[in-house]
C-alpha cells in the first residue's frame, strides 16, 4: 500500500507540483481576507470577572469603549475649538472635560485630559481620524481601547516580516551546516513556503484568528514540521548512496518515512488540539489554525517534494 502511493505521487509529480504551487499563489492572495482580532477579551469565559465586569458596565452605563486623550502644552484657544470639534465627529457618543481635575501644569506646560465615549462606528478610523485633526494642530497623545488596538496593528505589522525572515534565516544557516548539499535547504525551504502559503491564505474560513495566533502561526509551522521534510530527503539520499536510481530512491525514500513522518506529525496534532481544553479558549484559536499548518505541510512533503528532488 505505501510503495503503491508512494508510485503514485511520483508519476503525477508534475501535476501535484503545478496544483500545490497554484493553490499557495491563490492562497497568498487570500491572506489579507483573514479576519484578525485584536480583542482578547473575547477569549475570555463568561464566567470570569473580567468578562462579568465588561457586561456590568456595559449594562449600566450603556458605553463601555472609551478613548483618553491627552492635549500637551495647546494654546487654551487652540484646546476650546478642538474640543468644540471632537463633540461633532461621527462615532463619538459623549466629550469628557473637568476644568477642575482635567488640567495638570508640570514645568510650565500644561496637560489637558479629555475623555471620549464611543458610539456605533469604526474605532481604529476614529483614531485615524483624530490623528490627522490634531497633526500639526497641537500635540495629543491617544491612549485606551481602539488606540491600544490601532498600536498593536501597526507594531506588529511591522514585526511579523522581522521576526519571520530572522527564523527562515537561522533554519538556513542549520541546513547549510547539517545538510550534505547546498540544494538541500532550498529545497526543503521551498516545500514549507507552500504549505505556510496555503495555511494562512486558508485561515479566512474561520469567523476571525487572534493577532498572536496570526503573528506566530508561519514561524511555528516552519519550526513543528522542518523535520518532516528533512526525513525524506535524509532517506532520499540513503537510498541514493546505496545505488538506487533517482525515482526509485524517491519511491523508497517515501515508502520509509512515511510511518514515521505520519506518527509524528499526529502526535504534534494531538498536543496542538489538547490547547483546545484551555479555559481561556484563544487556545482553541492556536490549536486549530496550528494544526492545519501541520496538516498541510504533511501533505506538501509528500506531494511536492519528490517533484522538487526529481
């Protein structure tokens, strides 16, 4: 039965690897389709204090989400039509300012803080947006809520394409070291590219994923199935050393990881799934998109990596 399918992946190795490149380019176009958030409140149960908390107030004030913004050293002129101003933007439900305990003054500068609750509406626009009224207007610092949000983004953003080519290019030195050829690690990189494409240009079927599951997933599928790839393409080259042509050490090389390969990555799968026990179920998020990633890097090895050795 393993040699059967392992005959098989080798003569369709051209459509496998035409189909597996074709689904990893549409699926890096679908990456942006992913809906991320930026909310861990929602993991939490509704049996936390937390959660009870949120919903108490909620319940009594009606406005729950708020933003504080801070006006430093603005000409007291200046202040007054700015906020005249925020009381007429869309998506701000109530302005917030005590002259008594609003105004602070520390070396001559004086710090104003206002307060605003939102209504319905976008809060990463309505920061956006006050960002732009204040520039070059007056300084204003923007913190709670869709604020913390809009920073998360942009920081990580920022980050993720950092910390994503720092980890391909430590596992490329490892591979340049521990790998017999110079191809070897091209090779290996290339079959986990595509199963990282297809993972996150896939995650857009579910409701949304968390920053951090979003943040992580590449770099921890490259690091949970790297060993997969490199266990065929170690016993490709056993098989190739003891005289076997090309195709033939390929169908050999399957016919002996595939057991150990499959048991592996079923075993990572197990330990990824038992996050979904957590109390706090961004577990379940993580469990889930991380064991897909596996999954599919699984198949990826077999499908189009003997392609990419032939």
């Amino acid at each position: 039965m393993k040699e059967k399918f392992a005959r098989l992946v080798v003569k369709a190795r051209l459509p496998l690897l035409i189909l597996c490149i074709a689904l990893a380019a549409l699926s890096a176009t679908n990456i942006g389709r992913t809906k991320i958030n930026y909310d861990l409140s929602k993991y939490l149960g509704e049996d936390t204090m937390t959660k009870r908390s949120l919903a108490v107030m909620e319940k009594e004030f009606g406005l729950s989400a708020n933003l504080r913004l801070m006006f430093i050293g603005c000409d007291a002129a200046v202040f007054s039509e700015q906020l005249a101003g925020l009381q007429q933007m869309p998506g701000v439900a109530q302005v917030i300012f005590d002259e008594k305990t609003g105004i602070k003054e520390k070396d001559g500068i004086e710090y104003r803080l206002v307060t605003l609750f939102l209504g319905e509406g976008d809060g990463i626009a309505l920061v956006k947006a006050l960002r732009a009224r204040f520039d070059g207007v007056c300084e204003a610092v923007i913190a709670n809520g869709a604020a913390s949000t809009l920073e998360i983004q942009e920081r990580v953003a920022q980050q993720i394409p950092l910390a994503l080519a720092a980890a391909v290019l430590i596992a490329l030195l490892v591979l340049l070291i521990a790998s017999h050829t110079w191809l070897d690690p091209l090779l290996i990189l290339t079959t986990l590219a595509v199963s990282i494409l297809i993972n996150m240009g896939t995650n857009f079927i579910f409701s949304s994923v968390s920053f951090v599951t979003n943040a992580v997933c590449a770099i921890l599928q490259l690091a949970l199935s790297m060993d997969y790839a490199i266990m065929l393409l170690n016993g490709y080259q056993e098989q190739r050393s003891e005289g076997l042509e090309v195709r033939d050490a390929v169908i050999q090389s399957i016919v002996r990881s595939l057991m150990p390969i499959l048991s592996s990555a079923l075993t990572t799968i197990a330990g990824l799934m038992s996050l979904a026990f957590m109390s706090f179920s961004i577990g379940i998020d993580i469990g889930i998109v991380l064991s897909k990633g596996v999954l599919i890097s699984l198949l990826t090895v077999f499908l189009v990596m003997p392609g990419l050795i032939i």
